[in-house]
C-alpha cells in the first residue's frame, strides 16, 4: 500500500496529476458551460487521436525490430 500511495502522490506523482486534470474539467463543466455530453465527445476524439498515433507507431516498432534481425 505504500509504494502504491508513493507512485501516485510522491514527487507530483500520477494521483495528482489525475486530481488536477478532474478538476480541470469540472471547472470546464461549471464555469464555460459545457455539457457532458460535449465533454465525452471531446474524449473520444481524445482517444480515436491517441489511437491514430499508436496504431502506426506500434507496427513501424515491430517492422523496425524485423530488419534490424
């Protein structure tokens, strides 16, 4: 339990991150007005993106290791 509790809040760990990041949106939510709605949309673009980049970059990586054996 304390190696967990270090990774995410030791040294601006990923907890806190994650913390501010939620915090981040709600305050889209509340004060710009989005809706839910929109926030998902705006995360699954997030995600299709994030997809688009690491799909290629995955398969360049295995082709990458063929020819270097």
């Amino acid at each position: 339990m304390n190696k967990l509790r270090k990774a995410l809040f030791g040294n601006r760990g990923v907890g806190v991150n994650l913390i501010a990041s939620f915090c981040f949106i709600l305050l889209a939510v509340y004060g710009w007005g989005l809706t839910w709605r929109e926030v998902g949309q705006y995360l699954l673009i997030l995600l299709c993106l994030l997809v688009v980049i690491l799909v290629p970059a995955f398969f360049l990586g295995l082709l990458l290791r063929k020819i270097r054996k």
